[in-house]
C-alpha cells in the first residue's frame, strides 16, 4: 500500500536512536538515566485525595475544552504570574501540551500565504513535534540556528523579508529545550511586532517557565499586552509536567485570541482527546496552589548549585537560565554519550538527536543534553562520574 510521503523526511525519534546506540552494548556501571525529561521530584500531596473525591467522574464524558473551574484556575494563575487577564473563553485544556504545539497548527496555518506553501520557522535544536506538525500541515520548515551566537534563541528577524512575508507560525520555547536559555522581554516584543509586521503568529511553549534560577521569565502574552499587539498574534502553551511534577497527568492548556481559539477548539471537537474529568480536578487544585512549585524549584536550584561547582573548570560550561537541562559540549554528542555508557552506566542523550542538518550541520552534534530530574544525591554522584569520564 502506498504511505503519505509527508512525513518520510522525518527522522527517527530521538529515544529510539539512543536505544540504538546504546542497548547493544553493556553499561559500564550502576544504570542511570539522565537521558529524559521526565521529572522525579514528589507530586503534589493532594493529588490522590482529589481523584479519590471525584472517582466517579470516570463514569462522565469529560468536558472537552476543561471544566468551568478549570478554565477559571488557569485564568487566575495567568492574572497572578504575568499579569495578564484571559478569561476561559480564550483557554483550552489540554492532554498534554504535545497534543496543543500539534494541533493548533492543524487549526491556524493556512494551505497558502500569498498564493505560495506556507514557511513555519523552528528553532534548531527544538522539542521535535514542531517539524511534525509542520509536516502534517504541507508548510515548509525553516530551521533557524540557536547556538551560543545568538544567546542559544533563533534570529528570527534576521531572516529574509521575502522568508518572513510566507510565515504562517513561528514557534520559540522559552526556557528554551535543551539549551535552557530565556527570551527576554525585549527578545520577545522585537518577535511579536516582527508577527504583526509579516503576519504570523507566535506559538510561545512556556512549558518550563516555573523552573528557573535568578528571575521569573518574562511571557510572551504578558508582553504582547505590554506592547499593545494583537491577541491573535500569539498562543501560548503550558504544562503541569515540569511545573507540578505530573508528566503523566497528561495535563496542559494553551491560550489564544478570540478568533484563534474559536478554530483550535471547533478542530478539538472532532479530534481530541480531552482529559478524564477527575484529572482535570486535579489540574484545577495544581494551577491554584503555588507552596508545591516553590518547593520544586527549590529542590533545582540545590541541583543548579552543584551543577556550577562540578564542572566549575569545564571549557565553555554555562549553567541554563531555566529548565532542568544541562546542555554540555563535547566534541561529538554521540560518540560522548556511547562512552559514558560504557564507561558509567551514565545514559545521556546526544545533541545531534534534538536538531536537523542544514547545509551540512547540526548544530546540536557538539553537545550532550542532560536531565537533572533524579533526586541531589543521585543526580551529584552522576554529575562527577560525568565530568570525570568526558572532561577528566
């Protein structure tokens, strides 16, 4: 039978290479994994007493676009971090912020910009449902180097105007993944005011934006409102998966204009899948209380500060402004991550795996990304084995 070619180009996903390169070969010691984002520290304490409390919501279709209290929680949490009002009719709940990043292109880019494809611009490297959802739209992808030359955020307004006219979305994740790097409020209005002049939109994945070392990062609806631009202009993403430590309550939400979310969620209605009704309780009880995410940024910030001890006499290590990423360089990401399995036990993932070659490069190829998810103690032993086995 014949395949849709669309997605053919796509490379294989990141965690299957790296099962590739790995698993053929014996670790080198005590197995530990720093290769996924998967948060480790506690959940919120009352998570299992609200699914308990509304167990019998199983039995209910769950309401598509999130419960009346939900909205109205994100709505709240949105006035107190950024201080921006969006009321619940511009939000929607999400089964994981992937499921939003993926749709709302198949919702907002057009088939044509000026009588030609549409360009959607990534970042490069970048969380990699971006250049799916740009395949599945038959827009064509730009990817844009953000590498220590541009503060590891991508130049968009230092592309082409003939480029820049064709752009339907730009996506741009702040505290960047892998790099860790946040875009600054000026970043963001010379972006935002670039999207009015050309007429895209920013999709802005604020996924990690609770997880931070010196400053709150600034948000891309908060200074779109600053700056007096258009609401449609910009969409943007959250998540509970960093944030709360609860990747598998599968529970996010993006926020738009009025006339964005009116499309995002009349495509919800025939594709998604929304989140059980008792999860979202929990989703309302999580984006209400703050006393759980100081906490866990507490618990980064311990692991931030060991981080800049143990590699304190590394060539060109810098500590990430945001996220819990480090993103280290090496001479080649996979031949440093094949090493340190081998030699450790240490399971990392190379750079190369997050970016695509263009005219010839990667520009991820001269790092490794590791996860600084694992408890202190755990997360430091590693650290040293780490540095020891790459840079010793």
């Amino acid at each position: 039978m014949d395949f849709p070619e669309r997605f053919s180009n796509l490379p294989e996903y990141a965690f299957p290479r790296l099962r590739a390169l790995l698993d053929s070969h014996e670790p080198g010691g005590e197995v530990l994994s720093m290769s996924i984002g998967e948060p480790r520290h506690a959940m919120p304490g009352f998570v299992g007493e609200v699914i308990a409390q509304h167990l019998g919501e199983f039995a209910k279709y769950p309401a598509n676009d999130g419960t009346p209290e939900l909205l109205d929680a994100i709505s709240g949490w949105l006035r107190r971090r950024f201080d921006v009002e969006i009321g619940p009719e511009r939000i929607m709940a999400l089964n994981g912020t992937r499921e939003g990043l993926y749709n709302a292109a198949m919702a907002l880019s057009p088939e044509e910009k000026r009588g030609r494809k549409p360009v959607i611009l990534i970042p490069n490297p970048f969380y990699q449902v971006y250049a799916v959802a740009t395949a599945a739209v038959g827009a064509e992808p730009v990817f844009v180097p953000a590498g220590a030359e541009t503060g590891f955020l991508p130049d968009y307004a230092g592309l082409a105007p003939e480029i820049l006219d064709r752009v339907s979305i730009a996506y741009l994740c702040s505290p960047s993944n892998p790099q860790g790097a946040v875009a600054s409020r000026e970043y963001l209005a010379e972006l935002l005011h670039l999207a009015e002049k050309h007429d895209f939109v920013v999709f802005a994945d604020e996924c990690y934006s609770e997880i931070w070392r010196e400053a709150p990062p600034p948000g891309a609806a908060q200074v779109a409102e600053e700056e007096g631009i258009d609401p449609e202009r910009v969409v943007i993403f959250h998540s509970l998966s960093k944030r709360s430590n609860l990747p598998g309550l599968r529970s996010g939400f993006l926020a738009a204009g009025p006339q964005s979310i009116k499309h995002i969620r009349r495509l919800r209605a025939y594709s998604g899948a929304p989140l059980p009704q008792p999860l979202q309780r929990v989703a309302e009880r999580a984006w209400a209380d703050e006393a759980h995410v100081e906490e866990n940024r507490r618990l980064y910030a311990e692991k931030y500060e060991d981080a800049g001890r143990i590699f304190a006499g590394v060539n060109s290590f810098r500590l990430p402004q945001g996220g819990f990423f480090l993103w280290l360089p090496v001479e080649d990401g996979e031949t440093a991550a094949l090493k340190l399995w081998q030699e450790t036990g240490i399971r990392v993932l190379p750079g190369a795996y997050l970016a695509r070659e263009v005219s010839g490069d990667n520009p991820g190829k001269g790092f490794i990304r590791v996860a600084l998810v694992a408890p202190r103690e755990e997360t430091q032993r590693a650290l040293i084995q780490l540095r020891d086995c790459i840079y010793g």
